[in-house]
C-alpha cells in the first residue's frame, strides 16, 4: 500500500513517535494528568476551576496587596471596583493555549520562567488604564520558589485529590467486592511457599483492601506546606517597604486560604518535607499493590484462579493455549517504575545546598510522570482483577490432599487435654509423611481425649477449618 505525505505527517504527530510509553503506549491513560503537570498546567491549571498555579498564585498575591491597602496610586491608595478585580480575575479565566504560546515567547527572551509569567500579566494590566498604575505590583517581595512552591502545592493537591484518591478507590473497591464474593470460598495458605493453615479467598483479598484503604486515608488527608517570605525566608524585602505589617501573619493567611498549610520556617525554598511524606505514602502504597500483583500472579501459576480468555488476544506468539497474567505483570512493572521516581523525590527534594540551589527544579517537573505510571499500574491491577475467578475444583482438591494442616488444631486439643508431648507426636506423625483423612482419623481415635472431644476432631475437615477468615472478609 503506498504512503502518502498527510499519513507520514499524521504518524510523526501520533503517539508512535512519543519518547515516553506515557505519552505513546499509554497517553489515552495518561491524558487527564496533563491536566495537572503539563508546562501549560504548571502556568494555569487547564480544567479544574478552583486550582490556582502560577498565573493564579500572581493574581491572587496582586488582589490580596490590595485588599490590606498596600497598594499606591501616587500618595494614594489605589482603590479598585469590583469590576476592576473582575479583570483581574479575567486574564487567569481566559488564559488559554494560544496565550501560553505568548509567555514562552517571552521566556525565550528571559531564559526564566517565572519571570515571563510576570511580564505577561504586566503586558494584560497594560491593556486596562486604571489597572496599569498596579503593574509595578505584580510579584511584589517575592521570589520565584514564593510562586512555585505555591502553585506546586496546589498542583499536586488537585492531582491528590481528583486523580489519585480515585484510583485508588477503585482499587479498594474492587478488592472490597472480591473480598464479598468470595468471603466463604475455602483455600490453603501457604507460609513459606509451603502448604499451611486454611484462609478464604475473599479474606486474602479483604487483607489488601484493608492496607490501601488505610494509607490512602493518610494520603487523603495529607496537607501540602507553602511559604510566601521572600529571598531567603526571612520578608527581608516586605519589612523594609511595609515595616507595619505583620507579614508571618499575612504570608500564613494567604497560605491558608489557598488551602494549603503554611510553613513559617524556610530558607528560599520552601524544604519539600510534605512533598517527600507524600511519596513515601504512594511508594508504601504501591509496593502493597506489587505485593498483591505477585500474589494473584502465583495463584495464577498454580491454577488456583482462572483467567476469562478473550478471543481476540494472543497470550503467546507461539504457545496458543497460553492465557498470561499480563495485566498483573503491567501493574508491576510500572508501579515499580513510579516508585523509582518516588524514592528519588524523596531522597533528592529535602536537600539543598545553603538556602537555594536549582537541583530540585528539574526534578519537580516530573511529578506527573511518577503519578502516570502509578495510574497506569492501577488500572492494569483492576483489569487483571476483572479477568480472575476461583478454580473451585483445584482449591478444594489440594485442601483434600493436604489433611496434615489439621495437625495444628489437633496440637491444641491436646494441650488443651493434657496429653503428653502433643508437637512432638504430631511431628513424627506429619513431617515429611504424606497424610490422609484415614490415617490422621486413626491418629485421633488412640488419643486420650473424651468422646465429644474426639468426635468433634474426627468431623473436622481442611475446609472448615477456616477460623474467623470468612466473617472477616465480609466485615471488610
């Protein structure tokens, strides 16, 4: 088939061409988080109305020099209308792509970030007579990481709390309802990789789903710090112009009603510490989802669940009968992938050298790639769950075949009973020897116990003796 021109055009703009899997293999994935941690995000969060970044965080400082009457006209107050402050508001609201192309324009002259978002609110008061006497305003004592640090905290918050949270809710969810569905399904456990006391497949799951939904609440509620205090933290500049003001005051009032905690104590960076609690809570996380992904997967191997084959797929080039456990091994991987970066975060962002260096600012930018490839994990994980139900028939046939878990019940009757040296017998009689229900019966009927006693161990099977797994999992 011949290739025109407009399909070599179309494949180079395609998501083939993508340097990451998060913006080829995965972008349909990935594409909320764009959202959030793209370079026009970082200038103005694209969709959610209530974020403020860094055009934002400007405004904001701007409207609240304002309102504590700092702001001149001459040797007068400058008194603004409310439509006045609705302008104001209107160059955050019509901030759009094709604006964003100016600010990088002006970047290209400045070779700083921060600094272009500053011209390019300047150049929008320019346009209004009354709110040009204010240009001079803008940034006003502040440093880049003042509006960084800020409009970072608000970023990752609404990623937090719109993206994040409920991922992992439906996580928790879908193991909540395996949890149910399966609360009373019998199974063996194995400790060590060896056969041990019976659970339920629905308790396995409630186990999980009890982990994530309990540090995603400490997730949920974590609190990202802020500071406004100028170059190195001290509102050397804001004294010097406004020495009647309690600015620590101020600076905490502005934090605050931004929704973020104020962190009074700072060189010219806000230290990242909540940053860093952050990710040690999603590495936490995620390595609780490996777990269960490597869990599922070995229960997979030995048959204990089955796979819902979809015609249309391929589980090996060669080997048709293969139905792999893909899903779970995609989960892995890339939560593995996220948690790289999240150790990285960790370790590099509460270190700087003195009061400021630039090493943190590359690595901040990443923040959406360390959440794209958790997300992706997530979703895997929920798929492969999706896929997976019990194998009734090898669960209950290896707890048929595997009768020496009973010794552990049967030790404590006989302490319970006084018989002599009960793990010492049971060891002679089960280490190593293949036990059936006829043999451990006629181990039970030569021991010295009452007849109720007795009868109620002869009636015991490996399948009942599930202790307390199956309510459990339905309280789950």
């Amino acid at each position: 088939m011949q290739i025109n021109e407009d399909q070599i055009i179309e494949f180079k703009e395609s998501t083939l061409t993508a340097i990451s899997p998060l913006d080829g293999r995965y972008a349909s994935q990935t594409a909320p988080i764009k959202d959030y941690f793209s370079e026009y995000a970082l200038m103005k969060q694209y969709n959610c109305c209530h974020s403020r970044y860094r055009i934002k965080v400007e405004i904001e400082w701007l409207k609240f020099l304002h309102s504590k009457s700092m702001i001149k006209q001459g040797n007068s107050v400058l008194s603004l209308t409310a439509l006045d402050l609705t302008y104001l508001d209107l160059i955050y609201d019509k901030f759009d792509v094709t604006k964003s192309f100016r600010v990088k324009q002006i970047e290209s002259t400045t070779n700083h970030d921060v600094k272009s978002i500053e011209y390019y609110i300047k150049e929008e008061l320019d346009k209004n007579p009354i709110l040009h006497s204010m240009k001079e305003y803008v940034h006003f004592c502040c440093t880049s990481e003042d509006i960084n640090n800020i409009a970072y905290s608000l970023m990752m918050t609404d990623a937090k709390n719109n993206l994040l949270m409920k991922s992992l809710e439906g996580v928790v969810n879908k193991l909540v309802q395996l949890s149910h569905d399966h609360y009373n399904v019998p199974m063996l456990s194995r400790t060590h990789g060896q056969v041990a006391s019976p659970t339920t497949v629905g308790k396995e799951f409630a186990n999980f789903a009890y982990r994530i939904r309990n540090h995603s609440e400490l997730l949920r509620n974590l609190k990202f710090e802020a500071k406004l205090n100028g170059a190195v933290g001290n509102y050397n500049a804001h004294l010097l112009a406004y020495p009647n003001y309690d600015w620590p005051i101020l600076s905490k009032q502005f934090i605050e009603e931004l929704k973020l905690k104020h962190n009074p104590f700072t060189t010219q960076i806000e230290p990242h510490d909540s940053v860093a609690l952050y990710y040690s809570y999603l590495n936490l996380i995620n390595n609780i989802l490996v777990g269960l992904s490597r869990d599922v997967w070995s229960y997979i191997s030995i048959n204990y669940f089955e796979q819902k084959s979809i015609k249309s797929e391929v589980g090996s080039s060669t080997m048709p009968h293969k139905v792999n456990p893909i899903d779970f091994e995609n989960c892995e991987g890339n939560l593995g992938l996220s948690n790289s970066l999240a150790q990285h975060f960790m370790n590099k962002l509460v270190i700087s050298r003195y009061q400021r260096d630039l090493s943190d600012s590359t690595v901040m930018r990443n923040h959406g790639v360390c959440l794209g490839y958790a997300v992706v994990g997530y979703r895997s994980l929920i798929k492969g769950l999706d896929k997976i139900s019990p194998n009734y028939e090898t669960i209950f046939n290896d707890l048929e075949n595997h009768w020496e878990v009973l010794a552990e019940p049967i030790q404590q009757i006989m302490r319970q009973y006084g018989v002599p040296n009960p793990y010492e017998q049971l060891k002679e009689l089960t280490r190593g020897q293949k036990i059936t229900k006829d043999s451990l019966r006629e181990f039970i009927s030569k021991l010295s116990l009452p007849e109720d006693v007795k009868k109620k161990l002869l009636s015991l099977e490996p399948k009942d003796y599930i202790g307390n797994a199956d309510k459990m999992a339905r309280l789950i």
